[in-house]
C-alpha cells in the first residue's frame, strides 16, 4: 500500500511559503539534502528501493478539484496559487535518492517552487517505511495506551488554577509520523476527546478531515532563501520579514526566530514588525530564556505581551507544554506544536530526520541555531561568515 495519500498530506508552512516565494521569487533554483541526525536501528540505506516506489507515486499524483476547493476558501491563500497548484505536479526528475554505503542520500534539485514540496513527503515516507520493519501492531497497542494517558494527563490537568489565558496545543507530527494511519487516528482522538485543549494539526489533509484549524505560518527555509535573493546578508531577516508582511497583509502573523540566533532576530525585530506580527515562535535553544527575551523586548518597544503570541515547538511534550504554559501563561498567550510525541509515540526509538535546504541559487545558505546540533551548512567559509556577521558562535 502506498503511503501518501493525497497532495494536500503536507503541512501548511509548506503552502503559505510556497505561495509567497512563488509571488516573490519564482525563479529561484534551489538544493534540499536530507539527512538523519541519529543512529537508526538498521542502515537507512535498505530504503532505496522502497524510497524510489513511493517517489514514483508521489509524482503521478495531482491536486483533487475537492483539495483545491478547500485551499481556496483559506482566506490567506490567493487563488492566483490555487490555479498554479490545479496544473501542478512534482517532476521525477528533480529528487535523486542513493544509497551511500549505510546511509540514505535525499537531494531534490531543481527551480523552488518545484523541489521545496517534497520535504514533508520524503520525511514521512522514509519514517514509515522504516517502522514498517517492526511489530506495528504491538507499537499501535502501545501507541494507544500511551495516548489514552496523555488524554486523561489533559483531564488532571483541568483541575489546575485557572490562569488568564488558556492552555490550547497543536499536533506538528506530520514529519517524523509513525504512519499516515497513526497520525490520523491521534488528531481524530484528540478533536473528539479534548477539542478544550486541541486546536489543530499542521497536517492540511487532516484539518480538512476533521474540521479542525490547519496550523502553520514560515519554517527555516523562507528566511534561510532570502540569504541569497540578492539583499546584504546583514538585512536578509528584514527582507524576509517584510515579504511576509506584504504577502499576508495581517494573516499568518508568527515569525520563527532562531535562523541566525534569538538576539540577532530580536535586533531587527524592531517596533515596525514587533507591531505587524502577532507572535514569535521557538524551535531551539532554552525556551524559558528565549520567551524572557522576547517578552523584555516587547517591553522595551513598549507593546504590552499580553497582547502576543508564544508558540513553542521544540521537542515538546505535555509536560513539558505545561511548565512552560505555567510559567508564561499570566504574562502572554501560548501555544503548543507537539510533534513527534504525539504521533510516533509508541515505544521504539525515533528517527531524527531532516531535509532541509542546502543552496539557493548557486550559493550555500545556512541557519545558525541557539541548538547544539541543529545548525546545517556544508560550506564552512560561509558559515563562518555568516558567525561574524550576526556576532552569533557556539559556546
């Protein structure tokens, strides 16, 4: 059986970036390298053949006129997109996968607005294709027991303090999913038990599903392409921003913070976009320092917090969530993407899996993360240029 179900099984950073590279930069030619931060349990490389089948299904596959009617009801979707996605399909020949002695190799290669789609389909296929080699009955059984205790732990939780403002969390688990079925049997449990605390997935295909919010504004990728579209480096935040802000005129308004550093993002950041954006979202680094950052800056720019957003994305769990969401929660709103917990929770180890984006016409792009581990970039010239320009090195 196939694993990818449906063009619109992506998440929907993925559209909203998309459609404003495609307004902004169509012509962007671009490279997105996959790779695996951790020690599976067996060679990725037995995937190949695997990998190549469902590559192969993937690009035979076109948006349904049912799909495309639901993107163009998303308020921030243009229709000029839509039409561009009615005729699109992914080209075979842009993704090559190898296998590298042990490893898997993933590069996409090609004109952005054709490759940058595949990650979320090339992540999820080669985690499901993986856990297949294991007993997926006993980890579905562990997977549901494991659920059903983190429902009733959003049960206990209801009798805490009520604070100002509400607890409220997101499945972001798309990526790095058990499996398509696994994931979709979360987001219906979790929308029908506790609907109180679950606002939505970033899976488009199943917040149509289950009439739930799809979730998702910009990842890595859209700040990390404007190091290259042509701006002095030093500006390329501020560049990326105000695309953004022209594009949205309002909407998707949470802005990723840690592709050069939390400090360096905060440094342009300034009353003009602390204003026009509604929130900031962490992805690296100590989330407790990083949300005292963000909320001494809007103090600084005099913007009262608690008219903003925090949403905190970064390996989380629920009791993880709930300690953030205690210590910030009288201060400012929050809100939790919680991924791989959720939908690959079943007792075996988790892949760490990325595919991220290597070049952007011609030249190497990079992010700089307040994570050990989580900065990418082959080039180390460039890399060690963009340390010095952001003022931004490893302790």
């Amino acid at each position: 059986m196939t694993i990818v179900r449906s063009l619109l099984e992506n998440d929907l950073y993925k559209f909203t970036m998309w459609q404003a590279l495609l307004h902004s930069h169509p012509g962007a030619q671009t490279e997105y390298t996959f790779f695996c931060r951790n020690t599976p349990a067996y060679p990725l490389a037995r995937l190949k053949v695997d990998v190549d089948r469902e590559l192969d299904h993937l690009c035979s596959l076109s948006f349904t006129e049912d799909e495309l009617s639901y993107l163009r009801n998303l308020r921030f979707i243009k229709s000029d997109f839509v039409d561009f996605l009615t005729v699109f399909r992914f080209q075979r020949k842009f993704i090559k996968v190898e296998a590298d002695g042990d490893q898997l190799r993933v590069v996409a290669t090609g004109p952005q607005v054709h490759v940058m789609g595949f990650e979320i389909f090339v992540l999820y296929i080669v985690n499901e294709l993986y856990f297949r080699a294991f007993d997926v009955e006993a980890a579905l059984e562990e997977g549901r027991r494991r659920l059903a205790d983190k429902i009733e732990t959003l049960n206990a939780f209801s009798s805490e303090p009520v604070r100002k403002r509400p607890f409220t969390f997101f499945d972001f688990g798309t990526r790095r999913r058990f499996s398509g079925a696994w994931q979709e049997e979360v987001v219906g449990t979790l929308s029908t038990r506790v609907p109180k605390y679950f606002r939505g997935t970033s899976n488009v295909y199943l917040a149509k599903k289950f009439n739930v919010v799809p979730i998702g504004t910009m990842a890595h990728e859209y700040l990390q392409s404007y190091q290259s579209f042509g701006v002095r480096l030093r500006d390329f935040q501020k560049a990326a921003l105000e695309g953004w802000v022209q594009e949205f005129r309002g909407d998707l308004g949470t802005a990723l913070t840690d592709v050069v550093g939390m400090d360096a993002f905060l440094a342009d950041f300034d009353l003009y976009f602390a204003k026009l954006f509604d929130g900031l979202r962490h992805d690296s680094g100590d989330p407790i320092v990083w949300g005292e950052k963000a909320i001494a800056h809007y103090a600084k720019l005099r913007i009262d917090a608690g008219t903003k957003r925090l949403v905190f994305s970064d390996g989380l769990d629920l009791p993880k969530a709930f300690s953030l969401y205690r210590h910030f929660a009288d201060r400012t709103m929050t809100a939790f993407g919680i991924g791989t917990n959720l939908t690959n929770d079943t007792g075996h180890p988790q892949l760490n899996i990325v595919m991220k984006l290597t070049t952007c016409n011609g030249q190497s792009v990079a992010k700089l993360s307040d994570a050990k581990g989580k900065t990418l970039c082959r080039d180390e010239t460039f890399l060690a240029y963009l340390r010095q320009v952001f003022n931004h090195y490893p302790e």
